[in-house]
C-alpha cells in the first residue's frame, strides 16, 4: 500500500510511549499498535485529530503517501 504511517516516527521526536499515547487519544494499545506498525486499513480522522494533538503535530507527519510507480 502507497500509504506510509509515520506514528513511530513521532512518537520518538515527542518520547512518547505507546501506553501514554493510548491513554491520551482513549484508544486500546492493540488499536494504536496495529496502526503504528501500518497494519491498519482505516483510520476515523476523530482518531487522527486526537493523535495530532496529543503529539502536537500534522496529518501530514503521520501519514505519508508514496507513488510506488
């Protein structure tokens, strides 16, 4: 898939753990990890607004789209 998730990326620049970031955005650790290892199909933007104002940054930190032609 041509859509790279960066949540491991900014996670590290705002040394953040895994269960913070899940108590933070109220996600289970498994929801957050299957995003953060990229093997989730969608993603609510409720989720990803809460993400980026837990981590302070963009959508466009988090996720990345990589034309694989």
């Amino acid at each position: 898939m041509p859509i790279i998730v960066n949540l491991d990326v900014m996670m590290a620049k705002r040394k953040i753990s895994l269960n913070e970031l899940s108590e933070r955005v109220d996600l289970t650790l498994s929801n957050l990890s299957i995003l953060k290892t990229g093997k989730a199909k969608a993603i609510r933007f409720t989720t990803l607004d809460a993400i980026c104002k837990a981590l302070d940054c963009q959508p466009g930190d988090i996720l990345e789209y990589i034309n694989d032609n």
